[in-house]
C-alpha cells in the first residue's frame, strides 16, 4: 500500500469531490465548483454557494444523526451534478418520446428538479434492495437453526458475506463499461489533485501526477465501512421472518448510517495500525473504482479545485481541522 496514503497532510481541509461525466466535482466548506471537459476541448467551469443541509441547520449536524442526512444531501448534490455535467457533453441527439414531451410539460418549470430527486429515490431503492434486502433473502435459504443465538449470528455473518461480494461484483461489472471506466479515471484525477492541495504544492500537471489515486477520505471506503457496520449491527438483531427482517433493516439504516459516519471520520483522524487495517479493504476496493487518469482530466480536476479554492474565504484554505467530506 502507497505510504502517502498514511501521512498526515500539511492541511486538513473540509474539500471533497466527486466523478463526473467527463468532468470533476469539487466541494468545499459552502461552495461547489464543476469542470466539465466539452468536446470542444473547451473546460467550462460553474462555481455556486452549496450549504450543507448539517450547517443550516444545528440539529442536523449532532453526531449519529449528521451519518444519514449527510449522505442523503451528498447523493442530491452529486446527482444533481452528475446531470448537468451530462448536459454539457455533446452526445448524439435522439428524438424527445411523447412520454418526455408529456413529463416535461406536466411538471414545467422544475421538471430538472423532480428528476432529481426522483433519481435520488431510485438509486436508493436499487442499493437498498440489491445490498440490503437481497443478501437477507439469499442467506434465509440455508438450512439450519436460525433461531439459536449460534444460528442468527452465523445466518447474518452469512448475510455479510453475500453482501460484500455482491457488492464487490457489481462494482467490478460497471467498471467494465467504457463510459463508466472514463468516470473513474476522472475520480483518480479527483484524489491525485486534492493530494497535492494538502500536501501544500502548486496545482500543476507535474505536481498532480506524482500522487496516488487511493484515498482514505474516499466514498468508497465509505461504503465499504456501512457495510462492515452493518454485518455487525444486523448481527445483535437476531433472525426472523422474511418480513420482519425487512422491516428491522430498513429501520435500523439510519443508525447504520450515523454509525458508519463517525467511524469514517474517526478513521480520517487516527493514524493507528489498527485503522489501517481496517481502512486496507476500501483501499483495496479503490483500485477499480479509481484509475490512472491522462493530463487532460487532470487538467480538468485542477481547474475545479483552483474555482473552488477562488472562491473559498481564506480562513477556510487555511485551516487545520480533519475533513468531514468525502473524496
């Protein structure tokens, strides 16, 4: 594993980012910048304020509870993002269906906003039931006592498992795909450039391109963390029908969310062996989710960090907390 990734840099800022469709991301401490690569070779770039929804309101923001609204408020900005970047690049266009023409004018105006969220719902529901409920269903068809306290332990420890290697598979199949393989060399690009920001070095090809494209703060890791806290949250649950261990886990997902946020941020903070350890298997996981980018998306990634450090205010460039974003 690449030393870099265990030093502590020289600064700590609350910058994250995300991958886009021929683009990059940034995300500050109440800014957001996106640079998008055109087919025109052109690099255009929007910056705009983006409160998080844990700083407009203190409630929000109280440990155990920022996990679960944090992670729904990133998914609406990345999506949101994500969409616009798509709008930017010159695919071929297709003609609009009758059903398009419909939706559009049923919703007017906010018709961008709606799909949004409604994209937000349907990632949900798909990661819910492929990562959550599908390894339930598949670990309740082995036969053995699932109502001792040695079988509810093994059926979730089973449970687990299937959960780590659907996920580990679907990962591995989208990589496959060309658009998607893209997406990651942008999100290499990503962690290479916010590396050498904390590491105090000008933004420039020569300085970005020496880094690694693993990082700790990474949603990957992130991930990886829900779905270790998960096996062992599920595990004190017990084992029940079908139904009611529906039930327990979706209801049980904002804990799992609260919790998982919190040991992420620990992990950021500690450098112990112990958290590397930890930390090796979303590591790990990066290596198909990141890929070694060319100069031109870290041209792109560069330009999205240096709009959103433009923008920031001083006091924020400057300061040395552990970051609560993601990279």
């Amino acid at each position: 594993m690449n030393e870099e990734i265990w030093k502590k840099p020289k600064v700590c800022s609350e910058i994250g980012g995300e991958a886009l469709l021929e683009g990059v991301m940034m995300r500050g401490n109440n800014m957001i910048a996106m640079s998008v690569r055109k087919a025109s070779g052109e690099i255009y770039t929007d910056v705009k304020p983006c409160i998080p929804v844990t700083k407009k309101y203190k409630i929000l923001g109280l440990p155990f509870i920022r996990g679960a609204v944090s992670l729904i408020d990133s998914m609406v900005v990345g999506v949101k993002a994500l969409m616009e970047s798509a709008e930017l690049i010159e695919f071929e266009e297709e003609e609009e269906s009758k059903f398009d023409i419909w939706v559009k004018k049923w919703l007017g105006e906010k018709y961008f906003n709606y799909m949004i969220y409604f994209s937000v719902v349907i990632a949900l529901a798909i990661g819910i039931g492929l990562f959550m409920l599908l390894p339930n269903l598949i670990a309740g068809l082995f036969r053995f006592d699932k109502q001792t306290a040695g079988g509810a332990l093994l059926a979730n420890l089973i449970e687990g498992l299937i959960r780590i290697i659907i996920f580990i598979s679907y990962v591995f199949l989208v990589s496959k795909n060309k658009e998607i393989k893209r997406v990651f060399q942008y999100h290499g690009a990503e962690h290479k450039t916010i590396y050498a920001y904390e590491n105090e070095e000008e933004l420039t090809l020569e300085n970005v391109k020496k880094h690694t494209t693993l990082h700790p703060r990474c949603g990957t890791t992130f991930m990886f963390i829900v779905i270790i806290i998960s096996i062992i949250v599920f595990s004190f649950t017990g084992w029940h029908n079908p139904l009611l261990n529906v039930v327990i886990r979706l209801a049980l997902l904002p804990v799992i969310a609260g919790l998982s946020y919190e040991a992420f941020k620990l992990s950021a903070k500690s450098s112990s062996k112990f958290v590397r350890l930890i930390s090796i298997p979303g590591l790990m996981l990066q290596k198909i989710t990141t890929q070694e980018p060319d100069d031109s998306m870290l041209e792109v990634a560069i330009a999205s960090l240096k709009a959103i450090l433009q923008e920031a205010p001083k006091s924020e460039e400057e300061t040395a907390v552990v970051s609560e974003g993601t990279v």
